[in-house]
C-alpha cells in the first residue's frame, strides 16, 4: 500500500532535508511540501471535498510552522480531518511536549535532527491507524465535512456599517430554520449584541479564557440561551477585560462552540486583534460589511490587504456584503468586488433605517418585521450561505437550503475564476 505524506514546513531548508529523507521510505508517496497552517487546512478541505480517499495518510509538522502554532493545527487538523495521521516534527523530544502533542490529537513524534528509522516507524504507524479509522468510517462518512457546524464571522471595514445587525440577523434566520445556532460577540471593547437583543447576563466569554479543557458542561454555564433559542457568547461589559481573551482561548472556544452547534456566528467588530484575527482564520466563511461609498470601499480594501499580510484570509475567500445600498448610487456591488479582490454576495441589504429604528432603540431585533425589506435580504444571505435548512417543500423543488458538507463549504470559501481575475483588477480608489 502506497502512503500519502503531507510534509508541513515553512522553512525551505527543512522543508528540502524532510522531503529528501521521506522519498527513501517504502511504499511512501510524499507530496510538495505546504509552508504554512492557512494552506494546509485549504489543502486537505479541498481534497476532502473530491473524495475522502484524496486525502495523505499522514500530515508531517514541522514544529517552527505558522502562523498558526504547531500544537494548535495539529488541534484543528485532527478535529476537522479525524482520519488523518498526523506527526509532529520537533527537537524538543521531552515528555512533557509528547504528552501536549498526544493531547493536541498527534499519532506520533519525531526529533530532530532526523532519523529514517524513527521516521519510518512513525509514518507507518500513523499510516496504518488511518486506514484503520477510514475503513471503520466508510467511504460516506459526514465526519470529514468537519466536526459539527458551519462558523460563520461577520466584521465591519470600518465602524458604523452594521456588522452586529447583520451577525444578529443572520443567527435568528438560522434558528428559524431549525438549525441549533450559537452567536458569538468578539467585538470585545464594544461589543452590542447583548443591548440588540436586551439581555442582562453576568457571564461573558471572558469567563472560558484562562480554561485550558472547555467542557460541554463549562460551555453551558458561559452560554446565556435567549428565548429565540439562540445561544449568546457574550462580550465582557468591561471593555478592558476583553484583553483576557488571546488567540488559544478564542480557537478552544471556537472549537467547542462548532462541536455543540449547527450554525455559529461571530460579530468580529471592526478592530482587529489576535483575538478575532483567529476566529477569522477557523471560519468556514468570513464575511465583510461595508456600504457604497468611497471612505467604506477603502476600508475595505485596506482590510482585505491586513489579512492577507497577516496569512489570515485570502481576498479571494472573502465575501463582502454590501450594506445600504440603493441603485442610484455610484458604487455598485460590482465595482466594490473589482476594487477588492473578494466575492460579493448576491444579496445587497437595502437602506432603509426606517424599518429598524423602533426596534433598535427597544433592543428587540428580533421584533423585526418579516415584511421588513431589510430582514428578507439578510435572510436571503444566510440562505446564500448555507445557513438555514430547506423546508421539505424546498427540497423537492430543487431550491437551495443548508450547506452542511464539505465541498457547498469550499464553494462559498472560494469562489473560483471570476474572484480570483477580480483580484487583479484591484485599485480603482486608492487611499
């Protein structure tokens, strides 16, 4: 049987010495190496997306990878992708790293410098516990779609272009739907979710930041459950606090909230820090609010650019919502998605505050009108996206409802050609 190896490295040298020492095994079938955590979570989710036979037996890290820590991708790798082996490369061989490795959902480790018999015997073993586990699935397995639900951010280019209306939105058309649906704020200095939907609760997500194991049971006892059905994560009332809140913390949270739920939603606000910065990068799909006019479409493009730089999200896997919009105005969803680079949604939120005012200013969003034009574009945007579940009659019809596999995901991640030549495009408005 031929082994399929993954190798992880970001350093090119180490990159060429594993490569080298891997062709010498039996029966091995190494790939091109992969040079940081963002592309390899994209490989293995569009392989998984063909087939669950497309994806390696084995994932090699090197432990100097990023810019997700090595022990967190191993983390999200044997989450989201349970039937691959992963191994992880280090020089740091104690026990105490074993142990935080085998924790993370490692199948084996290997020192530094190499050694082609340790190397071989991890690489089996870990081989062979793959297709252990892919033999036990079958070849229909959902688990390959990832563990559990869809995560969704929503973030704003710039203040004021109604992120947390729309994140709001877009988890009360989920669980209308039937979908179990989490919403999570990470605007942690200024974060409006609780004063949208009028809640008073003590707990925030402050309280899940310095647990090393979120527990279903600890989980439980952060979430506050409205009476929608939506559960809400809460930012701290004290906005200085929300520096508690680092980047493990928010990928164990994530993580645990996509385990318990359907749909998650997460309101990112419009300041970046490590913090949302990692939700961003987890997400299935990371939306970007803006509205059409010159200083938000620069914003935009200005965010786009900082998450490319930072390897959290290419401008081709952004999908970017236009807000208030009105066909008089100059600056059309069209031109917004060639200055950008990204994909913008069919659905275009039209202006009308008239509509929200009432319910704004009581903290009842989910008061909102069904005849509201506002509400049904938003909800047309969760139906794009995969977030509601299709009634029966949908169904036999032929209409879209939930994405809940795979490769639906990836093809709201990214949009293909047309995107990708946008990007090109890019630099109609500069700053």
């Amino acid at each position: 049987m031929t082994t399929r190896i993954l190798p992880v490295v970001g350093d090119a040298d180490a990159a060429r010495s594993i490569t080298t020492l891997l062709s010498q095994l039996p029966d091995a079938e190494p790939a091109a190496p992969v040079g940081d955590s963002t592309s390899l979570i994209d490989t293995l989710a569009r392989l998984a997306a063909e087939s669950i036979d497309e994806l390696p037996e084995v994932v090699l890290v090197h432990e100097r990878i990023g810019p997700v820590p090595a022990l967190e991708l191993i983390r999200e790798v044997a989450l989201r992708f349970p039937a691959v082996g992963v191994v992880l490369v280090t020089s740091d061989a104690s026990p105490m790293l074993f142990s935080a490795a085998m924790d993370s959902g490692a199948r084996g480790l290997v020192g530094l410098p190499l050694s082609y018999e340790e190397l071989a015997q991890r690489v089996q073993a870990a081989a062979g516990w793959s297709v252990g586990v892919r033999r036990h699935l079958g070849q229909g397995a959902e688990v390959f779609s990832g563990p559990g639900g869809i995560v969704v951010t929503v973030s704003g280019a710039k203040g004021g272009v109604g992120t947390t209306l729309t994140a709001v939105q877009l988890a009360l058309a989920a669980r209308a739907s039937g979908m179990t649906t989490a919403l999570a704020d990470l605007d942690l200095q200024a974060g409006d979710v609780a004063s949208y939907l009028d809640v008073q609760f003590r707990r925030s997500i402050v309280d899940l930041a310095t647990i090393q194991d979120i527990s279903p049971r600890v989980l439980q006892d952060a979430v506050f459950i409205h009476h929608t059905g939506i559960g809400l994560l809460l930012a701290p009332g004290e906005g200085e606090r929300g520096e508690e809140v680092n980047e493990r913390s928010v990928r164990q949270i994530v993580s645990a909230l996509r385990h318990r739920y359907d749909v998650v939603v997460i309101d990112c606000g419009t300041q970046m820090n490590s913090a949302n910065a990692a939700a961003i990068e987890m997400a299935d799909t990371t939306l970007l609010l803006t509205t059409p006019d010159v200083v938000s479409v620069r914003a935009t493009k200005r965010m786009v650019r900082l998450w490319d730089r930072l390897q959290i999200r290419k401008a081709e896997e952004t999908v970017t919502v236009v807000n208030r919009h009105t066909k008089n105005t100059e600056i059309q969803p069209q031109l917004i998605e060639r200055i950008t680079g990204t994909r913008v949604s069919r659905s275009a939120i039209p202006a009308n505050f008239k509509e929200l005012q009432a319910v704004v200013d009581a903290g009842r969003l989910q008061d909102l009108e069904s005849k509201s034009t506002v509400k049904q574009a938003i909800w047309g945007l969760a139906g794009e996206l995969g977030l509601v579940k299709a009634q029966e009659g949908e169904r036999k019809h032929g209409k879209p409802g939930r994405t809940r596999n795979r490769a639906d995901r990836d093809r709201v991640r990214n949009p293909g050609p047309s995107a990708i030549g946008a990007r090109r495009a890019r630099g109609q408005i500069e700053p």
